[in-house]
C-alpha cells in the first residue's frame, strides 16, 4: 500500500499530537482513535450492571445505623439468640380499643398473632401480658414479634407486615406496628418518596441553568449521559455487592445525589475547554490539550472527592460505611465516564456541540468577560473584598457554637406513620419512658445484684421480673421502663450509671440505648474523621500542585463553609427557624450523623471547586510565570463553570428541603447552604484573594518537596 503525501502528513501529525500530549491526553485520543471499543465497552458496562439496576430498591438494607462494637449492640444479639427474638428489632403490634382482651380486640390479637407467627422472619409471639404489656385501663396492649432475621431482615418484615396488621382495624379497634424496626420501614419508605418528589422539582431547573452555562441544548445533555451511565452502572455494581455484604438504601440515595452533581461540574469542565480549544486546534490536538487540562484538573478533583469520603469508613457503622461506599462507587463510575466516554462524545459531535444555541449564547468565547471583569475588581482590591467575604463567613458560623446533636426521634416521621402513631399510644398509655424500654442481659448468677440496682436507679420508673434463657445458657433477661423519653439527657446519664452500678457481666441495651451508643461513638470519631479528612485533601493537592502554602489555604477554607453551613443548621433544625415553612417539626437539636458524614460531603464539594480553580491557576501560572495574571486567567476560564456548577448543586440540594422527613431535609439544608457559601463567597472570592496576596509564594515549593514529588503539569504542551 502507498501512501499519499496527505496521508504521510496526517500520520507524522498524528504522531506529533500523540508525543505532545501528557497521560491523560494520550488517553483521550486512545479513545477517540478507538471509538468503537470504548462505546461497546461501556455499553457492556452500563447494559450488564443495568439488569440488576431495577432491584435495588429491594436489595438494598433499611437498617444498620449502630455502632457494631457498643454494648447494646451486643445485648441485642444476645437477647435474640437466647430469648425468642425479644430484641430492640421485635415487631410491636400495638391494638387500642374499648377493651382489648375481649371481644373484637382479642380476636384482632388473636389474627395478628397469626400473622405474625406465619413469617420465617418472626420469632416466638408474646402475647399481651396484663401489668407489662396492658395498660392499667385495658384499653392499649402491645403484641410483641419476637425477631427471628438480623436487623435488616426485620426492617423489610415490618414492611410486608404492617399493611396486613393496620388492615385489621375497624369497629372501634385500632392497630399499629412500632418498634425499631417499623420506625426505619416507615423512614425509608418516606424518604424514598421524598427523593423521588425532590428529583422530580430539581430536573426543570438544572435543565435550565444548563442550557444558560452551555448556550445550547446538545451540549447541555451531555451531563445527563454521564449521570444515567454512573447510576445505571452503580446501581447494578451495589445490588452485586449485597450478595456480599449488606449495603445501606442510603448508598444509592447519596449516590444520586452526587453523580448528578459531579456528572454536571466534570461535564461542563471538559466541555467548556474543549470548545475553546476547538477555536484553535483540530479535534484531535483539541481533545489532546483538554484532558492534559481540564482532565487533570476533574482526575484531582475525583481523587480529593474520594479522599474525603473514605475518611467516613473510620466509623465503626454499617449503614454509614456503605453509604460512603455508594457515593465513591457512583463517583469512580462518573470519573470513568468522563475520562473516557465524554471526551468520545465530544469528539464525534464536534461543531454540532453547537447545534441549538441560544440567540443569545457567546459560546464562542473561552474566557468569561464578566469573571474577567471580577477577577481584576478582587485583584485590585484584595484586602476590601476579602474582608467582606471572611465577615459574612464568620456571622453565618457563629451560631455553631450552640449547636447540639443526638440521634433522630420520632419526630423524622411524618403524623400519619403507623410507627408514630404506635410511639405515640404506647407512651400515652404506659408512659413518657416506654418507647425507651431497656433490656438489661446478666449471666443468671447476677439476677439478684442487677434488680436491685434497677429498682434503686432513680431513673427507672419500674423493672420487671427477670427472665431466664429457656436454652441453657445461663443468661436473663431484665427489662426496665425508664422514666425518661428516647432522645432526653436525662436518659443517657440514667444508662451511665446504670453500666457504672451493675455487676460485671451485664450489658445494657434496647433501641434507644443503641441510639445513644451509635452518637456517643460518633462523636468521638468526628474530630478523628475531620483531621484525616484534613490532612488526605491538603496531602493530595501538595501532590498535584506542588505547591504547599496554597494547597493548605486551599484546605483549610472549606471549614469556613462547613462552618457556616452547620451555623444555618443550628438556627433551622435546633432552633426552628423556618419550621413552618418547611414543615417539619423541630427536635431541639441535629441529627447526630450529620456533623461527621456532611462534614465529608461538604469537604469532597468544595475540594471539587477548589481543585477546579487551583488547577486553573497553575496552568495559567506555568504558562505566564505572573501569579496576577495567572488568578484573573484562573476566575477567568474556570468562573462561569464553578458559578454554573454551585446553581445546579444549590437547586438540586433545597428540593431536598421542600419534601420528605426529616433527615433529607437537614441534607438539603446544610449541603445546599455550604454550596452556596463555598462556590460564591470561598472559591469566587476568598480563594483569589488568597491567590494575589500570597503572590509568588502561594506557587513557592522547597527543593526537597520538588525532589521527592514527580513533575505535574496543568497546563499543554
């Protein structure tokens, strides 16, 4: 075969585009020279993982919130092998009547007693007992499902099982199932219902500030391919890792979330470059120069995203170990499809990326004049805009010295919850401590001592007769009803001293015990989580930019969001500013997840941001050597993406705040105001400022550092 003069020229260009491109830009044009093997590839991916997509809602666990090393935790387990299945994850059939034991109400609880009795799921059925579980006036009685299934298991025994039980109600009976179990059956179901609402209202308006940050309606759906390829493939890759180890809902609740949000900034990134290094380069060298750029910048960016997140796996609970996992496996998924697919995508489409644009659209332009514009405003007036900035920082934050945690009460559940409904009677009609009912295990030698500790525990309003384990084992059980709620103070100091004063041996638990051991471990491993979160974000960008002072400013100006996003919190969940408004009943306090898991989604969002411009800067500063110009170049280019970016994610996050219970609520309000806060005050504002106060030191790196880390370039050729 002979070659032309016009195909020698191309291949030598060919060859010179593949020399000149660093890594990641050998990468896109490895795609793009094999378009066919990287579409069927991930059309293997996307279609075979999107078969098993459909059952996650089914796979996925409803339980898991505990910490696996605690005391109670171990008591349940004990109280489930040894006792029937009289655990905190039991079934409570709570039947309210006229007279419960006769009539219509012993014959609602002689069928529910069948119903219950007829699942594999449920262990021994105790009946009502007279002076335990019936109430003085006979009008309430509590049928316990003793738990046969782990604590996921039960919670999807609670939702087969209490259609059919609430269904036996009528001719002046009531039934309702409470209990644990029943409480995250009813949470989950209505904070499915709540995302699936908040999805819904949050796609108009991403679609529409997408179609204002692109200019036209091709290029605007090309977020919407990474985000359906990460979800598709994540989903299915999380209902195959249950058959492994359980995995929380919450996995692809968050998963969602995110690959939505990162699918859009990673999107617009490359996009945006790509077009302004279209202008100038044929599509080949222009996919070349874009992933050296902005794919080293959205590479840093998914590393630092995932950092952050993985610090989240140092808390000893399943349920926030798999939701973590979730959202690093939507979040490599993304990372993937934008490396890879987009950058084919972009190549095919080309010129018809502008196919459909607005009238108005300047899509031709690769800087920003309006950031232009505001990058020389900051540059001339750093310490002006700056202090502004760390001011409105500080008055949002102040509120977060008041703030207090505990875990969620009853409250996360809407009025109409046959949980809450059940809580609801079974306290009116046993009293304030009896939804907080402790389970006390002692080895049988122990009886004695451990019942007169209970019964002298001012706090303990009354402790029944032991039970002996009917295997053999030796243990009893011990149950007492506090005369304090689940969420008070007064019953977490009454269960301090109650483990101080039993003998050795007894271990106290019960579901609200639990719960008071899950955000006692919680807040110790906070400040773990945050130092280490800390250190892995400013260790990476050191790596990648080499340059220590701005990557530990860089680091360190994400606490102002997150400052400033609990400060809100403080004031809207403690206080219950805006309660009404949003129609939530406030519980005096937040949610004691939310500190050390939103602290990390706060981190890995603003890192995102942060790596967005710092990478830009550095491009610009090792093509200019002027760390002025290499600032107002950064805000220039990377501005309208991080302004873009930070709507998207602030609208996707506050319909979070419109529906649902509770806890999707304080998510949307605390990630949506951190967003807010980061993207338009720290990386627009403060971050710059930083940038041309600190000059040439903010690039300056010791010897010793540039010797020990290899060479990393942002900018192309």
């Amino acid at each position: 075969m002979t070659l032309t003069s016009d195909d020698r020229a191309e291949m030598l260009e060919r060859i010179r585009t593949t020399l000149s491109a660093g890594p990641l830009g050998r990468l896109g044009l490895w795609v793009v020279d094999n378009g066919r093997r990287t579409a069927v590839l991930w059309m293997f991916v996307v279609i075979g993982l999107g078969l098993f997509a459909p059952q996650v809602e089914s796979s996925l666990s409803g339980a898991g919130w505990q910490d696996d090393g605690s005391e109670s935790v171990a008591a349940r387990k004990l109280a489930q092998e040894h006792f029937g299945g009289n655990a905190s994850s039991a079934l409570q059939v709570v039947v309210t009547g006229d007279s419960v034991l006769t009539g219509r109400g012993a014959q609602v609880i002689a069928r529910a007693t069948q119903i219950l009795a007829a699942d594999p799921r449920v262990s021994d059925v105790v009946a009502p007992t007279p002076g335990a579980t019936v109430s003085r006036d006979v009008r309430t009685a509590v049928l316990l499902g003793g738990a046969r299934g782990d604590t996921n298991e039960m919670v999807a025994a609670a939702s087969d099982l209490k259609g059919p039980l609430t269904a036996l109600s009528g001719h002046g009976v009531q039934v309702e199932v409470t209990g644990a179990s029943a409480l995250w059956s009813d949470f989950n179901e209505s904070n499915l219902k709540a995302m699936l609402t908040s999805e819904l209202l949050s796609w108009p308006v991403t679609m529409a500030i997408l179609v204002l940050a692109f200019g036209t309606l091709v290029a605007a759906g090309l977020p919407l391919l990474l985000t359906l390829a990460g979800l598709v493939a994540s989903a299915g890759s999380l209902v195959l890792i249950t058959h492994v180890v359980p995995v929380s809902i919450w996995a692809m609740n968050f998963a969602m979330m995110f690959a939505l949000a990162l699918g859009i900034d990673y999107a617009l990134f490359l996009v945006v470059r790509f077009r302004a290094a279209r202008q100038e380069l044929d599509v080949r060298p222009a996919v070349a120069a874009t992933m050296d750029t902005a794919g080293k910048a959205i590479l840093l960016s998914g590393a630092t995203v995932l950092v952050s997140l993985s610090a989240v796996m140092l808390v000893p609970s399943p349920a926030f170990r798999s939701a973590a996992g979730g959202i690093m496996l939507a979040v490599v998924f993304v990372l993937g499809a934008t490396l890879t697919l987009l950058p084919l995508v972009l190549a095919k489409l080309d010129r018809r990326l502008d196919r459909l644009a607005l009238p108005w659209s300047q899509h031709q332009r690769a800087t920003s004049p309006r950031f232009a514009a505001w990058a020389e405003r900051l540059a001339n007036r750093p310490a002006l805009y700056g202090g502004a900035a760390l001011a409105v920082l500080a008055l949002l934050a102040a509120p977060v010295v008041g703030l207090r945690t505990s875990m969620p009460s009853i409250a996360v559940l809407p009025h109409d919850a046959t949980a809450r409904v059940g809580y609801d009677q079974v306290q009116a009609a046993f009293g304030p401590g009896a939804p907080a009912a402790l389970q006390v295990v002692v080895p049988g030698d122990q009886v004695a001592a451990a019942t007169r500790v209970l019964r002298s525990e001012d706090g303990i309003a009354m402790a029944f007769p032991a039970q002996p384990a009917d295997d053999g084992s030796g243990f009893a059980l011990i149950q007492a009803m506090p005369t304090s709620g689940p969420t008070s103070a007064a019953l977490s100091a009454t269960v301090d001293r109650l483990r101080a004063d039993l003998p050795p041996g007894a271990l106290v638990g019960g579901a609200a015990v639990e719960n008071l051991d899950l955000a006692a471990e919680l807040d110790a491993a906070t400040p773990v989580v945050i130092a280490v979160v800390l250190a892995l974000g400013f260790l990476l960008l050191v790596f990648a930019l080499q340059a220590p002072l701005i990557a530990l400013l860089g680091t360190l100006t994400s606490l102002l969001s997150v400052g400033a996003a609990f400060g809100i919190a403080r004031l809207v969940f403690q206080e219950g500013w805006g309660s009404g408004l949003l129609g939530f009943d406030a519980q005096g306090f937040l949610d004691a997840w939310a500190p050390v898991f939103f602290f990390a989604m706060i981190f890995a969002i603003a890192m995102d941001y942060t790596a967005f411009l710092l990478a830009s800067a550095k491009e610009h500063y090792e093509r200019t050597g002027d760390p002025r110009e290499a600032m107002v170049a950064a805000l220039a280019h990377s501005g309208r993406v991080v302004f873009a970016a930070g709507a998207v994610m602030v609208a996707v996050f506050f319909t979070f705040a419109l529906s649902g219970p509770l806890p999707p609520k304080e998510m949307g309000i605390v990630l949506g105001v951190a967003v807010l806060v980061d993207a338009f005050l720290v990386r627009l504002v403060l971050l710059p400022v930083l940038l041309r106060l600190t000059g040439r030191a903010a690039w300056w790196a010791p010897s010793w550092l540039r010797r020990v880390l290899p060479e990393i370039r942002f900018s192309h050729g």
